[in-house]
C-alpha cells in the first residue's frame, strides 16, 4: 500500500510537469491619481477628563533586625556557703578479754648418746 500511494503520486507530479503552460502578460496599471491635502479644520472640542483608578493595596512592612547590642558586664561572684557541723566523736571501743592458758604439754623422751651423725651436701652445679 506504501509502494503504491508513492507511486501513484509520482506519475501524477510527472504529467502535469509534462503540461505546456502559458504565458499571461498584464496590461501595466494605469498610474494612480495623486490626492494633495487641503488645509487643516478647526480643532476640535477638548474630551472630558478621563476616571481616577482604583487605588493599589498597600504591601506589608518587613522588620530589618538593627546590631546587635554590646556584651553585659560579668556578674559579681557568690558568696561561700555555711561550713557544715563536725560530727560526734564515736565511742571507744571494749578491750577483749584475756584468753585462758593453754594446757601443759607431754614431756619428750630422753636423748640417747652416741648414734650415728648424717650430713647432707647439696649437689654443684
């Protein structure tokens, strides 16, 4: 359908470029007729003066922060609180009572005379 819309326009271009045209040539125009100005009329009435318009509203004010103001003086320093109260001396303390005397012990064997004497030599290193 594509090929067949093309070329049906085609062929159509080519026969009427093919047509023989003729030329027209027009008459020149006849030349216009130059209308000269007379002289000026009276002036005319002055128009009466014209409406006030209507008056706009009016905008809002926006506050422009000033400087900033200087620094304060330092306070004066505070004064020291109260000492607090000692506390009471506590109460001294109970001295133990003495324990009793441990029983006598067993009385040894009497030493023998004359055994045999051991002597031990730690080893060199």
């Amino acid at each position: 359908m594509k090929y067949s819309l093309l070329s049906a326009a085609l062929v159509t271009m080519l026969g009427l470029s093919a047509c023989e045209k003729t030329t027209v040539n027009n008459p020149a125009p006849a030349p216009a007729a130059v209308a000269v100005p007379g002289p000026a009329g009276p002036a005319g009435a002055t128009g009466a003066a014209g409406f006030d318009g209507a008056k706009g509203a009016t905008g809002t004010t926006v506050a422009v922060p000033g400087p900033a103001g200087a620094t304060g003086a330092t306070g004066a320093a505070g004064y020291d609180g109260a000492k607090g109260a000692t506390g009471a001396t506590g109460a001294a303390g109970y001295d133990g009572a003495t324990g009793a005397t441990g029983a006598e012990g067993t009385k040894g064997d009497t030493g023998k005379t004359g055994g045999d004497t051991v002597v031990i030599v730690p080893a060199q290193k």
